[in-house]
C-alpha cells in the first residue's frame, strides 16, 4: 500500500497494543501529512504480573505512557473509553461509542486488531475491538439510521470508511514500509515502561526488528522493514 491516507483511525484495546503492531505505520503516515487519531478502548489496568499494584494505580500510569507513545509518533489525539481491562463486550454501548469516533474522524483508513485469527491464540479484547470495530465502520457509521441520535443530536454525520487493516493477521496481505521510522517506532515502545520492565532495551529492539524484517520479507518488494496487515475494503 504506496498511498498516504489524510486521516486514519486507530482503535487500540490497551495502552501500547498500537505501538507494537503499527506504530511504524502511525509515524509514517503522520510524517507524510496524515491526521492520526487513536482510541483507547480498555484502561489497561490488569496487564501486569507485579503483585502490589493496584488497578487504578497501573491504569492512570499506561494512560500516560499511552499519551507520550502517541505524541512521539504525531498522532493528533487519543480519545480513551476507559473500558476495565479484560470485560470489553460486543454489545450496543461499545459500537455505538466506536461508531462515533468514526464519524468524528472521518479516517479514510482504519487500523485495529484482527478479529478472526484460526489457529494463534489472541487475548479477547484484541478480538472483541476487532469485531466492533468491523462492525462499527460497516454498517453502523455508514448509514443514518443506526444509532440515529448520533446524527440528530451530536450532529455527526454517517461516514463511508474505505478500507479496514487489521494487524496481528495469520496471512497478511498489505504491508508498509516502515524503514525510515524504526527508531520512532523503537522509542515510542519503549514509553511502555510499565510494560517493558522486565525486558532489556536491546532486547526488545531486537525483537521489534526481527518481526518487521520478517514482514518485509514476505512483503517481497525489497524493503528493509515492514509491518503487516489483512485489507478489508469497502465500497465509497
Ligand atoms: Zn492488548
């Protein structure tokens, strides 16, 4: 995918799951000119494994590191839903809230976890964000009269998104060059120091490079790294 879209949406589950999978994607695009902006769907409050820290204390700390991520690579805003980590639902408040970030960002290009992977194991807010978020997009954003008070008291009117990636796919088939952004990408990881802790810098690095080379290689075009996604499009 060669073309930059001028604005993107990025529906994250937890603090740092954007950063991982297209944080390259996310700085090159803003680099070239695009309005990138997140969602924070879950306060990540659950993800550790150090005894003694409460919820509240660990979700106001990946919330931060989630706002200085997303500074460093020029994503313009980061809405945050504030769901308790783990219970995300596929229900109606949840679509309708992400039916509403569409229609305020109007992104030509929407970035979220895939939904439907077969045979790798996926936590299930990755899933449930994924699944919304396809929904969220078609039909509910698109046409009037779902969710219908959004237009008529938010004034938000329905959008056509064009096209969906979904990272963390088994069988990517879109991928983008994220050569000159590697460095960015590595340095907005490394805001997830909550996350991070247990793991050497280097080592991380290392790991971040290893998965994007791989991705360029089955990319196949010659670039140095790449991160990888499934297109799903829609019809505008
Ligand atoms: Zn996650």
């Amino acid at each position: 995918m060669d073309e930059t879209p001028q604005r993107v949406l990025v529906v994250t589950p937890h603090p740092d799951d954007a950063e991982v999978w297209c944080g390259g994607t996310v700085a090159r695009w803003a680099r070239l000119g695009a309005a990138v902006h997140y969602v924070l769907c879950t306060d990540g409050g659950r993800g550790t494994d150090r005894p003694g820290v409460t919820s509240q204390e660990l979700a106001a700390t990946r919330q931060q590191e989630q706002l200085e991520a997303a500074r460093l690579l020029g994503v313009k805003d980061v809405a945050m839903l504030r769901h308790p980590d783990g219970e995300l639902e596929d229900n109606a408040v949840f679509r309708k809230e992400l039916v509403r970030q569409v229609r305020l960002v109007r992104p030509g290009v929407v970035l979220c976890p895939e939904p439907y992977r077969r045979n790798l194991a996926w936590h299930r807010d990755h899933r449930i964000t994924g699944q919304v978020t396809l929904d969220a997009v078609f039909p509910y954003a698109r046409d009037h009269l779902h969710f219908a008070e959004l237009w008529r008291d938010e004034k938000l009117e329905p959008h056509k998104t064009a096209a969906i990636l979904f990272w963390g796919a088994e069988l990517p088939d879109t991928f983008i060059d994220i050569g000159g952004v590697m460095d960015q990408k590595l340095k907005a990881l490394r805001c997830h120091r909550s996350q991070m802790a247990h793991r050497p810098p280097t080592e991380l690095d290392a790991l971040v490079r290893d998965r994007a080379k791989e991705a360029a290689v089955t990319a196949g075009n010659g670039c140095q790294y790449a991160e990888a996604f499934r297109k799903v499009t829609f019809r505008t």
